[in-house]
C-alpha cells in the first residue's frame, strides 16, 4: 500500500468508528494478489452457516479451525503416509 492509500485509509479511520479488526480485514483485502481477489470473495461468500438461527453468518473460528485440519490432514494424509512407507 502506497503512502497517500496508507493517509487516506488512517483519515477515513480516525472519521469513522471503524474497528481495529475491521481495519486489519481491509488492510489483508488490500494486499491480496489480483489472482486472490475472486477465491478469496468466493470464500466469504461460501463459508457461512446455510440454516439455522445463525443462517448467513459467517461460519464461527472454531468451525474454520475444524474445516482447516480436516482439509490439511485429508490433503496431506497421502504424502505423510508416503513418507513413513519411504522411512521404513
């Protein structure tokens, strides 16, 4: 982020009563590749409760964790177990 984008972003904060973590969601947007723009919008989009008293809000941290190991250990399930096989 260039200098006037850095001013203009610390003008409309201190105008506003945007949050610090709202601010740091900004920040993280802004420094996405242009390639990152559309999956990261896809994941907002998609990573939300679909039913229930909590319908269109974006899935809890702890649920994120879950999903996160469940995908680390599916994906990396095969070459962990290639690597024990090769250790062997």
């Amino acid at each position: 982020m260039d200098r006037s984008k850095l001013d203009n972003t610390l003008k409309l904060i201190t105008k506003s009563n945007i949050t610090k973590e709202r601010y740091a969601l900004y920040a993280t947007i802004d420094q996405l590749s242009e390639t990152e723009v559309k999956p990261a919008q896809h994941l907002l989009n998609n990573t939300r409760y679909p039913k229930g008293s909590q319908q269109g809000q974006i899935l809890s941290p702890c649920l994120q964790n879950k999903a996160l190991s469940f995908i680390g250990d599916s994906l990396y399930k095969s070459a962990k177990l290639l690597k024990k096989k090769s250790d062997h």
